[in-house]
C-alpha cells in the first residue's frame, strides 16, 4: 500500500485537486500531480520552473505561510507570472505611454506543503491556463524528469541554472520599476519647475505693481 504523504498540524486546511488522472513518476511527459513529494521547498520550485519553460510559461513565486511554532515557512504557492490583475493607477500625464498588460488573471499553480516527515507535498495543481504558450524545445523534457531526481553535481547545477534564471527575470522586474520611478520622478520635477516659475511671475507681477505706488508717495 503506498503510503499517504501527511500535512504539518500547525497550518491551515489546503483544498486539493480532485477527479484529473494522476501520471507516473516515470512518464515521459512529467507534470506535477497531488500527491508528488520534493525533498526541500527549494527542490519544489526547481522542478516547476523547469515544468515552466518546458510548457511554454514563466513562473512566479507567490505567497507563503509560515508555521506558528518555529516561523519556518511550510506552504508555498507557485504561480504563472500571469496571475492576478495589475492594479490600474490614473496617469499623471497623456504623453505617458501606457503599460503592457502583463497579468491577465490567469489561474495555473501549484501548492506545496512541508509534512511531518519534512518532505514537501503537491497539495493543489491547476493545469490549464487562460493565454497562449510557448512551447520549449522537445529536449527540454529530459531536464524535467531528472529534477525529480537530484543527484550530485548535475543537481547542484541544474539549482543554480534554476536560481540565475530566477534572478534574470527579478532584475528586469527591478529594471522596469526603476524606469517606471525615473519617469515619475522627471514628470514630478517638471511639475515643479513649472510651479516655481509661477510663482516667481506672481513675485515679479506684484512688484511691478507695487512700484508706481511707492513713486507717486515721495
């Protein structure tokens, strides 16, 4: 009988995904599947990131809890990049070119809890997305079965491969946040020098009125 994995006692109840079909771990076409154990948090997110790129989308680290005894995080959320709508602020300008549309609500994740063995668990799959993928090449398919099973070296190559590729798409998120905080900044000091020059006309004009006044009483 294989054994059921267990979830830790000091976290909140996690739906899982019923009624899809359940691959074998030595499938050919490996996803991820309620029930598949990770021996780290870590070895979790490698694993779907790779799943990622091999289907055709970028994944995104979502939102976490943490156990209440020693504060470690024990239930972890992986997201397609496109979940969730980004909030719509007013434009401060009409010259602004608006922003690409980059989350578009899409509902592709898993759910991964730690249980009392320390392994972590596939509580929660969603499969299917709501935009187009771009499928990875077909040999990109290897690279996903063996991060299930880590092993030496390659492990450890395949994690930083992982933690760089992560890092790449983090650093252009900062990028573009950073050309976004510039812009504001530009048209923010625009704004100002504008005010400024208002107000020194107002001086120069009260001035000006100011002065025959001071004229005609000597």
């Amino acid at each position: 009988m294989d054994k059921q994995p267990s979830v830790v006692e000091d976290g909140d109840a996690i739906e899982c995904s019923s009624g899809k079909e359940t691959p074998n771990e030595g499938s050919s076409d490996m996803e991820p599947y309620v029930g598949m154990e990770f021996e780290s948090e870590e070895a979790a997110k490698v694993f779907y990131d790779t799943y990622a790129t091999h289907m055709g989308f970028v994944m995104r680290v979502d939102a976490f809890r943490r156990s209440m005894r020693d504060g470690k995080v024990v239930w972890r959320r992986l997201v397609c990049n496109k979940e969730g709508f980004r909030k719509s602020r007013p434009r401060r300008s009409e010259n602004r070119k608006p922003r690409a549309v980059t989350r578009e609500g899409c509902k592709a994740m898993i759910v991964v809890k730690k249980d009392k063995t320390g392994k972590w668990v596939v509580m929660k799959f969603i499969k299917e997305h709501n935009h187009p993928l771009v499928a990875a090449p077909a040999n990109s398919r290897r690279s996903v079965l063996l991060s299930q099973t880590p092993d030496g070296k390659d492990v450890k190559i395949r994690e930083l491969t992982a933690e760089l590729q992560r890092e790449r798409k983090r650093s252009a998120a900062y990028l573009e946040q950073l050309e976004m905080v510039l812009q504001d900044m530009e048209e923010h000091s625009g704004h100002l020098s504008k005010n400024i020059e208002d107000i020194v006309k107002s001086v120069i004009e009260i001035d000006s009125k100011r002065a025959p006044v001071s004229s005609s009483s000597q």
